[in-house]
C-alpha cells in the first residue's frame, strides 16, 4: 500500500485565495447579463423609448425651475413659461406617436414637400423675420413666434436620406453623391445665414457632413468641405463686431467679465457651484438674473448647478444612449432610407447637444443653440421629437423586434381570454 504524498494533494482553497476567483467569476456572470440583455431585438427600441422620455421629463423640471423667476418678473406667474413648454409637450408627444407609426413609403413621399416647405418658410424670414437677440431667425405666425430653421434640421435630413437612397447604386460617382443634395443644403445654409445664426448654420454644415459621411463620400471632400466651411466661419464672425466679441472671449470669459463674457463666466460659476450632487432643484441661484438665457441655451448650467456632476453626466449619458440604439438600428437595417435618416438624426441631436455642452463648458463660443430636448421652445422641442418617434418606429420595425411585439401582444391577448373565461 502507498502512502500519498501531501505535497500531490491539493489542498483546499482558503476563503481569501477563493474571493479573486469568486469575483472573476461574478464579473464573467455579470458581462455576460449585460451582452445577453444588450442582445435582445427590442433593446434598442426601449432605450429610445427610455431614454427620450426620462430627457423630456428632465427637460420640463429644468425648464420649470430655470425659467421661475423670469416668469414671476414678466408675467407676475412663476409657471408661466413652463406652461408653455408643457403645450408643446401636448403637442409634439402624440406627434411623435404618429411619426412612429408612419409606414416608411409615406415618410418618404414627405420628404420632398417637407423641403420645399422648409424653404419656404426660411425665406419668409430672410424677407420678414423678427430680429431676437441680434438674429432674424424667427418669422411671426399671429401670436405665436416660430424658428423655421429648427424645421428644416429634420426636413433636410429626410430629404437626404430620400435622394440617397434611391441612388443607392449610383453612389460610387462623385455627381450623384453630391447633387443635389449639397446645393440644396447650401441653399438652407445661406437662408439661415441672412438672418445671422451662425449657430444652426454650424448646425445644420454638420449634418451636411455627416449624410456625406455615412454614403461614403472621400477624404479629400472632407477636408475641403472643412477648409470652405471653416473660412466662412471666420469671415462671417469678422464681420459682426458682436459676434467676434463672443469668439475672442470665449477661452477666458473673464477678461472682459462685464461685457461679451459676462453669460459664459456665471455659466461656469453655475456649474462649478453644483458639485458632485448639485443644490437640489430649485435651488439656483444664477437663474434669479446673472444668467441670461437661464431656460433656454444655458440650462445645461442651471442643470449642473441645481444637479450637480451626476445630473450633467446623466443627461448627457442619455444622449449618448439614444445615439448608440440609433447607430445600432441604422447598422441592422436593410432599408437605405431608414440607415440614413437614422444617422442623420443622430448627428443633428448629439452634434447639437456638443456644441451646446462645449458652449457652457467655455471650450466653444456662445452661438446661441439650445440644447435639444431639454431647452425650452416649440420650434426645436416639435420636430426633435417628431424625429426621436421616426427614430423610434424604425427601431420597431426591425423584424425580430416586430416578432417579438407581436408574440408579447398575442400572449397577452390570450392571457386577457383566459381570464374572461375564468
């Protein structure tokens, strides 16, 4: 009979060499959780559907408490303006609920009176806008003001994504990729360039440049586009007094903190007054008359203060997460018209958000944008919604999301039966 030498027999393992290897194994569990739920064929419609509803309602309480005071001053009504904004809320919800219903052929067939509306429209304002602020962006419609431009955003895009798609096949050649949906879209620029916001026209070069992007347009139009539109830039900026102001103060708002810096320093001192968790809502102290623009372009820095570090990362997070279903709906789908509106949707909203976000932070000048869902106004808030709810019935039109929507509907058809009969 042998004996076995202790050295051959594995001892057993102590708690504290087994926790390592207990945590591995909870992190691989854990991961493995996350891809199988990331993998689900509806999960990119419930993080549209999520995460656009948690930003509106953030949007309505920011609003509320952004615009308080102001409203008090004005109209001797502290829920005023967000009365407002909750009207446009009525509104652009059930329109988005339409547009998320909208059979593709007939979100096409719009797409070519859209853009001819939307230049219209800028047009007028080009001959009767109303100047706000220094810009002739918004055109009187009876009592109610509306920017044009924040229609042609989502117009342009359809109207894109249309033309690209039926030239699905010809895209190889540098014509068809760049009629005429450039000069169309320079068309817009101009339009919006007569009435001195520079903002959209940063704005809406960017979707130009992304719809290029995403049907493969080379290089070397890239870089030309981004010289030409960058010396434009210049050009008009040295041309408005103002506006150069605004562009050379915005690294160090401070050196002139009385004038043309004064709306970019309490922005910072909003943000920087928050803190980690912020000092609760409500709680602003920049919004009672040192910040202009306090509901609109600058809420993100009433955000930060009354949220602090978390609220501001949580919005932007939910950018980023509509952004990723998006991209992931875009790169699924078979539909050309579907890949390229979603996209350009997802460069005008997370391409808006950044510039705003950059604009707040002093790491851009203040050009005047709001930050889409979030801000208040009906012009921006309508068809920012009406593209998240296209966004949204793409993302459910996908075949094995629509498979399961419809098995969940029948089950709970035959559940409701089966608790009829009983």
């Amino acid at each position: 009979m042998t004996t076995a030498n202790p050295e051959d027999v594995a001892a057993p393992l102590s708690p504290v060499s087994a926790a390592p290897r207990r945590l591995g194994s909870g992190i691989a569990s854990g991961w493995r959780s996350v891809r199988e739920a990331v993998d689900k064929p509806l999960t990119s419609y419930y993080l549209l559907l999520g995460s656009s509803a948690l930003l509106l309602t953030i949007g309505v309480i920011m609003v509320l408490s952004a615009s308080s005071v102001r409203s008090y001053v004005i109209y001797d009504d502290s829920y005023a303006v967000v009365k407002r904004q909750l009207m446009w809320v009525v509104l652009g919800v059930p329109a988005a609920w339409v547009a998320s219903r909208l059979p593709i052929r007939h979100i096409r067939r719009l797409a070519y009176p859209g853009f001819l509306v939307a230049l219209v429209l800028l047009g007028l304002v080009a001959k009767f806008g109303v100047l706000i602020n220094g810009n002739k962006n918004w055109l009187a419609l009876g009592p109610v003001n509306i920017q044009p431009a924040e229609i042609a955003k989502l117009a342009i895009v359809l109207w894109a994504a249309n033309i690209y798609a039926h030239k699905e096949r010809r895209l190889r050649d540098l014509h068809h990729l760049l009629v005429p949906v450039v000069p169309g879209l320079f068309a817009v620029i101009a339009l919006v360039l007569v009435g001195r916001d520079l903002g959209t026209a940063m704005v809406l070069a960017a979707i130009m440049l992304g719809m290029l992007w995403v049907v493969g347009a080379p290089m070397r139009l890239f870089v030309l586009s981004i010289s030409v539109l960058g010396v434009a830039a210049v050009a008009l900026a040295a041309t408005d007094s103002e506006r150069l102001n605004r562009i050379t103060t915005f690294t160090d708002p401070f050196k002139d903190y009385t004038d043309a810096g004064w709306q970019p320093a309490h922005g910072l001192y909003a943000l920087s007054s928050g803190g980690w968790f912020g000092q609760g809502i409500g709680a602003s102290t920049q919004k009672w008359g040192d910040l202009p623009e306090a509901h609109t372009d600058f809420i993100f820095a009433v955000l930060g203060e009354e949220l602090g570090l978390v609220g501001t990362l949580l919005v932007v997070g939910l950018f980023f997460t509509i952004a990723y279903a998006a991209v992931r709906v875009a790169l699924n789908t078979q539909d050309p018209f579907v890949r390229y509106a979603t996209f350009g949707i997802v460069v005008w909203l997370l391409g808006q958000m950044m510039i705003n976000v950059g604009m707040v932070l002093a790491v851009l000048p203040v050009i005047g944008i709001p930050l889409p869902i979030v801000s208040y106004g009906g012009s921006a808030l309508l068809p920012s919604l009406v593209a998240l709810g296209l966004v949204i019935g793409f993302a459910r039109r996908e075949p094995e999301a629509a498979a399961a929507l419809a098995a969940r509907r029948r089950n709970r058809s035959a559940g409701l039966s089966a608790s009829t009969r009983h």
